[in-house]
C-alpha cells in the first residue's frame, strides 16, 4: 500500500510530464485518426448515396449506338445484375450567349437515378429536372420554360434492329420533342456530385463534359430508337465500398469478360447490320429506280404511240386523198366513188416517207417528235448514270462505314467521381504521413521525459529493490504512468479526431461537393490501433529507460551518479574566440556540447516540428502558385476561344473585328483520352479504365508549328531521382511530325517519359497509338499537343480553312449508314407529249474526312481586368462555346480543400512544437536544479539565470531550426509526390516568407515557454537544492 502511494505521490509530483506525454499523444492521434476518419466518412457517405441512387458500375459506349440486340448480350453475361439502355439528345439553348445540355434519359431500371433535390421528377414529355448549376446561373425556378433546340450532330439517320430507317431531326422537320420545356424539379446528378454554390467552379479545369448542363426527361420526351449508352450494375458490388480496391477488382472481372467476347461480337454484327441497311437501301433504291424508269418508258411509248397514230392517220388521209384525184381524172365517175371509200394499200418504206415528209412540213409535229426523243434519251441517261451511281455505292459501302468501336467504361471515366477520389486520397496520403513524424517526436519526447524522471528516482529505485520489490514491479510505476497518460490524451485525441477534423474537413468538402446523408461514425478498430500505436511507442521509449538503469545493482543505484567527465569542446580550441566570451556563455556551450542526448533530443525535436510547418507551408504555397504559374508562364496566350466545327469562321470574324488582338493562332480543340501502352486502334480498347487520362488534344497547323513556343511555354521535362523532374531551357523544344508533346500533369499521372507509346483517343472516339516525342512543363490541364501532319497520319484525317465541316461524330453512330433517295423532277417547259425524270443519289452519311480549325489561341492588349471583361462578352456570342481568359483563371485559381487540410497540419504541428519545447525546457530545468541553486549561491540574480538557461535553450532552438528548415523542404517535396491529383502536377515551391514564418513560429514558441519556465527558476530553493542528493 507504502508503495502505491508513493507511486501516487511521484505521479502527482510529476504532472507536467503527464501533461506532455498527453498531449502529444493526443496530436498524434488525432492526426492519425482525424484525416483517416473526415475521409472515411465521405468515402462511406458517397458510397451510400451512390448504392441508393443505383450508380452504374460500368458504362457501354458504341461508335454506331447500341440496338435492343446489344442490351440483350450485355444481360447475358455472367456478373451482370442490371443493365438499362439509356438514350441522350444534344440540345442548345440561349442564356446570355448560346449554350449547350444534354438531355439525358431517366431509366426504368433504377441506375443512375438523379437525387431530388426540389420540386420532382419529370413524367411526360416537355417537363424536365434540372440541376443547381443551371438554376444558379440562368436564375430560373420551378415552373420556368425554356426553348431548346436540337443539336445538329443529331439531323442523323438511325436504324433500328430491323434494318428499318428512322430519319430524325431533320433540318427541314421539326424535332419530335417538345422544343418548350418546363423546368419541374431540381435534380443532383450522381455522375457529377460538385457543388456549383462552392468554391469546386474554380476547379472546373478538371472538367470533361462536353455540354455546359444536363436535363433529365423522361423516355418519352428525348428522341432517337438507338441507344447512346448502356449502364450497368455488377453482382456483389452494393456489398462493398467503390473505393475499395476489391470493388474494383470485382468490376474488373465482368469488363474483362465483356472485352472478351461480347464486345468483339458485337462490333462485328453491329456493323453488318449496317452494312445490311445499306445494302437494302441500295436495293430499295435499285428498285424504285427500276420502276419509276418503267413508269417513265410507259408514258413516253404511250405518248410515242399516239404520237405516230397521229402522224399515221395523216398519211392515211393523204394516201386516201390521192387516190380520189386520180379515179377523177379517169373520168369514171362510179369507179372513182368506188376507189375513194376504199384507203389505198401502201408499202412501208412509201408508208414512212410519207411519215417523214408530213412530220417534216409540219412544225408542231416536229416539236413534239424531237419531245420524244429527248426524253427517251434523257431517260436513257438517267438510267446509266444511276445504275453507275448504285454500283459505285455498292463498291464504297464496306469502306464507308468504318469498323464499330464498343468503349467499356468503369466509374474512373467519371470526372466527378474521379475528382472526389482523388481529393480524399491525397488529403489520405497526408493524413497518413504526417502521424508518423508526430509518433516519432512522441516516442523521442518520451524517452526524454521517462528516462529523466527514471533517472531522478534511482535512488529510490534502488531502495525498493534492495527491500525485496522485484524490478518488473518498480517498473510498472513507470510504464503506468506513461501508459495512463498516453491513454488520457489518445482517448482525447480519438474524439477531437472522430468528431473535430472530420467535422472540419466536411465543412470544407461540402463546400467542393454534394454529399448528401454524411454522418460522423467511430470507427473502433481504427481507433483503438491508432491509440495502441502511440501507447507501444512510449511504453518503449519507458521500458528502455528503466532498463537502462535498472540493470544495476541496488547499491549502484542509490550512490549518486557520477558527474560526466570534463572535456574541452571544439570551440576551446578557437583561443579568439572562446577568450573574449564570458562566463555564462562558456558554461552554456559547454553544456550544448558535453550532453550529447540532450544535445541530439532537442535538436531533433525543434527540427521535427519547424519540419512540420515548413512541409505544411511547402505544399500551401505549391497549390498557391499553381494559378499563376499555370496560367502567366506556361501558357503565354491571354485568351482561348473555342467555337463549334461549323462556328469556327464566324468567330474567328467575331475576334478578328473587335480588334482587341495582337496575335493569333488557330487549332484544333478536342476532348479525348490517353492511356498506357500500345493498343491497336480498331480495337475498340475501353478508355477511362485504369491507367488513363482525359486529355484537351491540340492540334497544330503544320504551317503554324514554330509559333506554338509563342503562345505556351515549351520546357522539357526530365525525371529525376526520387520522383523529381529537371527542367530545361525554354524554347528548347519543339513540335515536329514524329510524335505529341503531353503535359507534364498527364506524364506524371500515368508515368509517361519521353519516347513512350500512349493510346490516344481523339473527339471522334477514334484511337491510335502515338510515340511521346516529349514531356512538357505543364502544372494544370493534361494538354497534348500534335501537328496537322502527325493528327492526319494517326487519325485518317485532314483539316480544311474555309469550310466549317463537323468533326464530331454522331452520338447515334447512325450517319455511316448509306441513304440513297431518286426522286422525279418535272421539266416547266415540257410538252405534254414529252416526260421528263431525273434521279439523283445523295449520301446522309457525314463527312468526317476533314476537320475545321475550331478553336483560337490569343494575345490581348489591355490590363488584365479589361481582358477577363471581353472573355465574358465573347461567351455571349452566339458562334462561342467557351472564351477563357489566362489573367482571370491566374487570379481565380484555388484549391481550398488542400488549402485546409495544410492549415490544419500547420495549426497541429506548431501545437506539437509548443508542447515539445514546453517538455524538452521542464527536463532541462529538472536536471539542472543543483546547477541553477549553485549559481543563485554564488550570487546570480533570478534575471541572470533566466538568462542563462533561456540562452541555452533557445541556441538548441536555432540550431532546430537551421536543421527542420531543409528538412521540411525535403519531406515537402516527398509528401507533394504522393500527391498524384488527374490533371495536376505539384511543382514544389516554398517562399522566402514560408521560412519567415516557421522561424517566426517556432522561436515565438520558445519564447512563450520561457514564460513557464521562468517561475519554476524562481521556485528553485538554493538550500534544499543543494541538500539533496542527485
């Protein structure tokens, strides 16, 4: 009982230490569990919102659309729960500027269910839900109208299972959906969970939808009998986590088996339904052909026929006639009576010179003859010239309609899914990191704390064990007191890390996304290893302290330990230096240098912790920058304006009229997709699976390719050691015929250097493999950059100037599918004796032999504000899709989300570096008190021992610092390389005023703990100090 309570007393005596064990602790825990649990929470929160609202797991996309005999494979195949057929229509409206949506079908089938938000959901044609962001930016509510209109990629020809042609959307008809739609509800699109009422809109560089907005309709208010895509739900994955890696193994499995045979399958009978609807128009055609040529040759022959029966009737007359003048003159009256009633026997070729001669005599005759004939010979025309027509159709219908591509996509093509993913694991990777410096600083504060306080006590260590009290047994007075504190402050550190952070992180990501249903859960495993982690790392910083004194026998240990041996430091050496210093200063570097664990534990300490800050503030001041370096060094340009194919020369006038630039360029724009590795292009190979990246593809002219290093910033890329990238001189490189250029961003994502392969897809869904001719210094975007020549080799296809001819392909894939129409022409001037036909072939199917020059690199006059004004006055033009200006995206740029969680570390790491200067100052007094009585014995004032204690201290402090400044550069420089985000790149920047203020913070906590330690100075009792034995 003697002995628990003066282990009772000796706890109490020792309560600052208690506080410091616990209070480390509970940082450390509290970083490893906070960051885990906000992200865990938003992982599992999103999870449920995705299984409730049916969130497809893998995504069917077809070149030539899906039919009915398409869904019905997809069902078939083993893993599969759900599939539904959805279908979409491209509509553009007016809203300050022209815009375009989306108006995607809802499902039967429950997947990908958009989640009310207000007013409901569609049910009959015209009604539509909309989500946050158009009602943000256009302003209107529930119960407002708006006019649509059709895309014109949707004027195409789709064919059903049965070979049948279904002509929509024709320009000159109207389209089958109402065109005045009424908004009925507003909807969350589970595809996209971004918050457009946030600050997520300064992150839409990220974006990779091609319409500004979705509309949700139902089945009967969107057009088309094709297919745009097919959703499906996989067997057991409501069952797990999407962000789990057995998720996706479990999906991976059924992308494989529809790669496997279904797709290749299905492609091929895909296209040879197209060619069978080909070949039955041509058919179709031959045949009404056929018979409009017969009912034309009927009606000339008729006419023909009356035509001679006429000219036949006159030479009867004729021949008739001439026979009575001759029967007269035979002066036999009777006889010329007989000869008159009877037409006269004439032989053909009189018959038909007669026949000549009247036509001949007689104009009208003459006309209507050469009628005749022209129209036959017409007709004779036409029939050569269409059977020529169907034969060469015949001959180009295989070539014509390329070879159908199936795209098996999985939840990673999802930019809003892949966005979150990425936020939370990076945020993860920190959380996961950061802890460890905190756990070691723990174990290292600990060890400096147990063994002093094992060291004060082994006097009475010793008494105990000589009294019989086994050595496990003096221990646990140790092990219990540092294990009741770890315990205090990590039970402390689990609720300001299951309850605090993730609260705090929350805020931040709701403020980034839309996730309904979040709630704060405890999660017992993680927690109670995250407490056990700390509670092993100080018991073993304990046990080592006690064995190393009790390892000694009882009556070593109650004899005073020895006094350290005297040795001259290096400074004694310097005789300038060391003579002209005074006494103080000489006792206090020769206590810095004669106790080297003292020496090493508060140095590492303070460095640790000025580490810390100057990580958190690296990676701070790297997102910071990210804005202006993106948008004023590498980019070059000050506007980028992008148009519609068959808009491009009227925005180029648009541009080139106002008169606001001092340089352009023209390229190609298009949104496509780059992955890892070889893959032949008529494959078909899913993109946006793992190991991919959404690309902004840039084609170049090939006449324009030395004045591309004037708009971006060409700057080779080098890989480094450890993941570090040197940078080459600008202007050093250059686009050429060989291969692309991709940004640094995407080569850092999917570890790309230069003279790889990449898989490129282009905006037509077309792939092929390209050579990376190099990697250039891009920090925001995932651009790659191609020359006209190199596009043309890789892709089939050309650009024009002048003619706005539509690169895009159709989203019904139907246009390929040859429409072959003869229709009759009447002649005005056609006699009604004479027909006269025409029959014409025309093809539907689209040019995309050749590509437009859709977009505009510029330079602008005026200040920065001037030009982010005309940027937003050019989106208003009814020929631009999307001006962005360079200045406005440089000021504008932001990523809080990191923003916050750095602020966080830096706040927990300057508390921890409170704490361990609060602790390392305590021990030092605690082992000095017979020194501190001996000065105030000889004399010193309270104010010179302040002096000289704090001196000493605050050395160790700067020497801390010197060391943690590089350091945390370094562990910067590590963290921001896990930081592998889509579409960024993390080039590590640490500004002069981030070291400013990590000195600053770490010498003002110095300084504050001199506040605390000071009074325990002036507590020191010289007498009793100097009675007691150490």
């Amino acid at each position: 009982m003697a002995f628990v309570k003066d282990m009772v007393r000796m706890w109490l005596h020792a309560w600052k230490r208690f506080v410091s064990i616990a209070l480390i602790s509970l940082l450390g825990v509290a970083v490893l569990t906070g960051i885990y649990a906000g992200c865990r929470d938003a992982f599992l929160a999103t999870d449920r919102f995705f299984d409730t609202q049916g969130l497809h797991d893998i995504q069917v996309l077809s070149t030539a659309g899906l039919t009915d005999g398409d869904i019905a494979a997809l069902r078939k195949v083993r893993g599969v729960a759900k599939v539904q057929a959805e279908r979409s229509q491209e509509v553009t409206f007016d809203l300050g500027g022209r815009k375009s949506a989306t108006m995607q079908e809802i499902g039967a089938n429950g997947i990908d269910w958009p989640y009310v938000q207000e007013g409901r959901l569609p049910k009959k044609a015209g009604e539509i839900a909309v989500t946050r962001k158009f009602i943000r930016d256009s302003g209107k509510k529930i119960g407002s109208h708006l006019t649509v209109a059709p895309e014109s990629s949707s004027s195409a020809t789709s064919v059903s299972d049965s070979g049948e042609s279904d002509t929509q959307g024709a320009e000159d008809k109207a389209p089958s959906f109402p065109t005045k739609l009424t908004i009925v509800g507003v909807v969350l699109d589970p595809q996209n969970l971004s918050n457009p009422d946030g600050y997520s809109a300064m992150t839409s560089f990220r974006s990779t939808a091609a319409t500004d907005y979705t509309f949700f309709a139902p089945s009967d208010g969107v057009t088309g009998t094709l297919y745009t895509s097919a959703t499906l739900l996989v067997k057991g994955t409501a069952a797990e986590s999407t962000f789990d890696e057995s998720y996706e193994n479990t999906v991976k499995q059924v992308t494989d088996r529809i790669d496997g045979t279904v797709k290749t399958d299905r492609q091929k009978a895909r296209r040879q339904e197209l060619l069978d609807a080909g070949n039955k128009k041509i058919v179709d055609a031959r045949a009404e052909a056929d018979k409009k040529f017969a009912d034309a040759q009927s009606q000339i022959d008729a006419n023909r026929q009356q035509f001679n029966q006429q000219v036949d009737q006159i030479v009867s007359m004729q021949a008739g006639a001439a026979a009575a003048g001759a029967a007269t003159n035979g002066a036999n009256a009777g006889a010329a009576a007989a000869a008159g009633a009877t037409t006269p026997q004439l032989d053909e070729t009189t018959r038909e010179t007669m026949r000549e001669t009247i036509i001949a005599a007689s104009p009208e005759l003459t006309q209507a003859k050469q009628q005749l004939d022209q129209a036959q010979s017409q007709l004779n025309e036409q029939k050569a010239s269409t059977e020529q027509t169907l034969k060469t159709k015949e001959n180009e219908l295989k070539t014509s309609i390329p070879q159908v591509r199936w795209y098996v996509q999985d939840r990673q093509s999802l930019g809003g899914f892949s966005a979150l993913k990425s936020d939370l694991d990076s945020i993860q990777s920190l959380g996961n990191a950061f802890p460890i410096v905190f756990l070691v600083v723990a174990v290292m504060m600990s060890l400096t704390s147990m063994a002093r306080m094992v060291e004060e006590d082994r006097s009475l260590i010793g008494t105990y064990v000589g009294l019989g009290y086994g050595r496990l047994a003096v221990a646990s007075r140790y092990l219990l007191f540092a294990l009741l504190a770890c315990l205090i402050g990590g039970g402390l550190g689990l609720l300001v890390g299951f309850l605090g952070i993730p609260a705090f992180l929350l805020v931040v990501l709701e403020g980034m996304y839309v996730m309904p249903g979040v709630r704060l859960e405890y999660d017992w495993l993680y927690g109670s290893l995250g407490i056990a982690l700390f509670v092993v790392g100080v018991l073993a910083a304990t046990i080592y302290a006690c064995v190393q004194e009790m390892r000694m026998t009882p009556a070593a240990l109650m004899r005073p330990k020895a006094p350290r041996a005297g040795s001259r430091i290096l400074l004694e050496r310097i005789k300038p230096v060391w003579n002209r210093m005074g006494f103080l200063s000489k006792v206090t570097a020769r206590n810095i240098f004669r106790f080297k664990s003292r020496l090493i534990m508060t140095v590492g300490g303070v460095a640790g912790c000025t580490a810390l800050i100057v990580c958190g503030l690296a990676i701070n001041d790297t997102v910071a920058d990210l804005g202006i370096k993106q948008y004023r060094d590498v980019y070059q340009y000050d506007l980028m304006v992008v148009s519609g194919d068959s808009d491009a020369d009227e925005m180029r006038a648009k541009v080139a009229s106002d008169g606001r630039t001092t340089s352009t360029m023209n390229v190609r724009i298009e949104s496509g997709d780059m992955a890892v590795g070889k893959s032949d292009s008529g494959s078909g190979d899913s993109s946006g699976s793992v190991g991919s990246e959404s690309i902004q593809l840039v084609a170049v002219p090939e006449k324009r390719l030395s004045d591309l290093g004037k708009m971006v910033t060409l700057q080779p890329v080098h890989s480094g050691i450890l993941g570090t990238s040197s940078i080459g001189g600008k202007g050093s490189l250059k686009l050429d015929d060989d291969g692309v250029i991709v940004a640094q961003s995407a080569a850092s994502s999917l570890g790309i250097a230069t003279g790889s392969k990449v898989r490129l897809t282009n905006g037509d869904g077309v792939q092929a493999t390209a050579k990376v001719s190099a990697v250039n210094r891009n920090l925001i975007g995932s651009d790659v950059y191609i020359s006209e020549t190199y596009y043309a080799k890789l892709f089939g296809k050309s650009f024009v100037s002048n003619v706005s001819v539509s690169g895009e392909s159709d989203k019904q894939g139907t246009e390929n599918a040859s429409q072959l129409s003869i229709s009759p022409e009447s002649d005005k001037q056609a006699s009604k004796t004479g027909v006269q036909m025409s029959v014409s072939a025309e093809s539907d199917v689209q040019s995309t032999k050749s590509l437009t020059w859709n977009a505009m690199y510029a330079k602008l006059s005026g200040s920065d504000q001037s030009q982010t004004d005309y940027a937003q006055s050019l989106e208003k033009d009814s020929s631009v899709v999307k001006a962005v200006s360079s200045a406005h995206m440089a000021d504008s740029f932001k990523f809080d989300l990191m923003g916050a969680v750095v602020a966080l570390i830096v706040a927990l790491a300057g508390g921890l570096a409170l704490v361990v200067l609060f602790t390392l100052a305590n021990t030092n007094v605690s082992e000095r008190v017979r020194e501190m009585a001996t000065l105030k014995v000889l004399g010193f004032f309270d104010r010179e021992v302040h002096h000289y204690v704090n001196r000493e201290m605050m050395i160790l402090t700067v020497m801390g610092v010197v060391l943690g400044l590089p350091l945390g550069r370094f562990v910067g420089g590590l963290l921001t390389m896990a930081l592998n985000m889509p579409s960024l790149y993390f080039e590590v920047e640490v500004k002069p005023l981030s070291y400013v203020i990590a000195v600053v913070a770490t010498m003002m906590f110095a300084l504050l703990v001199q506040l605390f330690v000071n009074p325990v100075l002036d507590r020191i009792d010289p007498i009793s100090s100097l009675k007691s034995v150490e």
